[in-house]
C-alpha cells in the first residue's frame, strides 16, 4: 500500500515541526525542507523510530533560485507525489521598513511569497490529476494589521490561499491558510523580536494550532485563525480603522520602550 506524502518546509523547529510530527503520526511519509541538514537529518531519525514512516531529506535554502528550484523538483515528482504541501518556512526582520537592510527586504519576499507561490505551481498538478491533495500556507494574524513587510507578505498568503480555494472548488484538493497569533517557537528569538513582556494569555500552544489548522482544512475553511481569543482579536482588527489599529500598536511599542 502506497502511503501519502506530507513535504513540509521549515520543518526542523516551531510549526513546521508539528506538522511533520502529526503528519506522521497520521501515517504520512514525509519530506522535510530546512536550511539545517544536521538537524533535518536528526528530525528525520526520530521520526522514523516513533512513526515507522519514510522520512527523506532535502536540505534547501528557500531564498535562493537552487534551494527553491530543488524543492520544486521534488514537490512536482509524479513519480513520487506529494499529497499535502506545507509552505511554513519564514522568518520575520525585527524591524519595519524604514530601518530594515533592503536586501533582507527582498529575502523576505523570496523566502515568504515567492518560494510558497513557485512550490505551489509546482505541487498543483499532480494534486489536481489524482483529484486529492491540500496546500497549507502559514501565515499570520499580522496579515490583519498594517505592520512592516512581514505582515504585508502574510497578507498576500491569506489573499492568495483564499483565490486558490475558490480555484480548486469542486476538486479532491484543498487550500487554506494558516494565521495563529503567537506561538512558542524559536521565530521570535532568531528575528530578534523581544517578547517578554507579552502576557501569558496571549501565547498558543504549537500542537493546538496544527490540531485547529487540520480541522479547518477538513471543513473546508479557507483561513484559519486558531483559538477564540485570535478569532476575536481580529474580527476587532477588521472593523476598526487601520490607522486607529497602527496608532495603538505604535502606542504599545512606545510604552514598552520607556518601560
């Protein structure tokens, strides 16, 4: 028996790592996408010992034209075809656009836009032809508030995963996108965001967010916000002004700098 594939990229830690692991656990074999290959490769033992899943390697760097070149190879192998896609690699800058390197700028974009968009093109028709398959695209409750390149490149993965589930209506394939709010990973310790002082309320846990993603993915949800509390968060963020939402969050950044 033939056992689905899961290609997940950023897979060695934080999100990307519960979904390798759930899917696993779900009986999917797996390919798992990072920069790291020593931690893809220890990822990858554990898995197969817990799960007695296939679990292949591919070390990539996303914002590179050959790292993104070779995940799309594989993710377009008919040979060997992917049933569920996971675009999560991402990184955010700590910084906005007026005091951010232009050419961390564009590695963004690569990294969170272009390399989603590419692996995406590249998985579809395999999907569409077997008539099954989903495409999950994290992004982030930021995508609802104006806030540096960051937020506008996740709200171009809520945009484009909604057009692409109207695309696929009527098909075996699925596409949403993924917007947790904060979540205890290693993302806002590398992006050098300071994250101390945000209360305990606010955080999710890592598990819980992969648990409500794939619930939402089987109803069919286009966007899926995890937790009430997100859920209301934003539905406040969507009816407010935008410059009444950026005052208030500059008003916090202000505070917290003179505390």
């Amino acid at each position: 028996m033939v056992m689905p594939t899961a290609l997940v990229t950023g897979s060695s830690s934080g999100i990307g790592a519960a979904f390798a692991k759930r899917y696993a656990q779900l009986g999917h074999d797996l390919v798992l996408v990072a920069r790291n290959a020593e931690r893809l490769r220890n990822q990858a033992t554990e898995l197969r010992a817990r799960w007695h899943v296939d679990v292949e390697v591919l070390p990539a760097d996303l914002g590179t034209d050959d790292g993104c070149a070779a995940v799309e190879t594989r993710a377009a192998d008919v040979g060997r075809p992917i049933d569920v896609l996971v675009n999560n690699a991402g990184f955010t800058l700590g910084a906005d656009l007026l005091h951010s390197d232009v050419d961390a700028e564009e590695q963004l974009l690569r990294v969170l836009v272009r390399a989603p968009m590419r692996l995406t093109k590249a998985a579809l028709p395999g999907m569409l032809a077997r008539d099954r398959g989903s495409i999950i695209t994290v992004a982030s409750v930021a995508a609802f508030v104006n806030h540096s390149s960051y937020g506008a490149a996740k709200a171009w993965a809520v945009r484009f995963s909604e057009a692409l589930s109207l695309n696929l209506a009527g098909t075996g394939v699925g596409a949403l996108a993924l917007c947790p709010g904060l979540v205890r990973t290693e993302f806002h310790e590398r992006g050098h965001v300071d994250v101390s002082r945000v209360p305990d309320w606010l955080w999710l846990d890592v598990d819980q967010v992969v648990t409500e993603c794939l619930r939402d993915l089987r109803r069919g949800k286009a966007v899926s916000i995890p937790s009430l509390r997100y859920k209301g968060l934003t539905a406040a963020g969507r009816v407010l002004p935008r410059g009444v939402v950026a005052r208030a969050r500059d008003a916090g950044r202000t505070l917290k700098r003179r505390r």
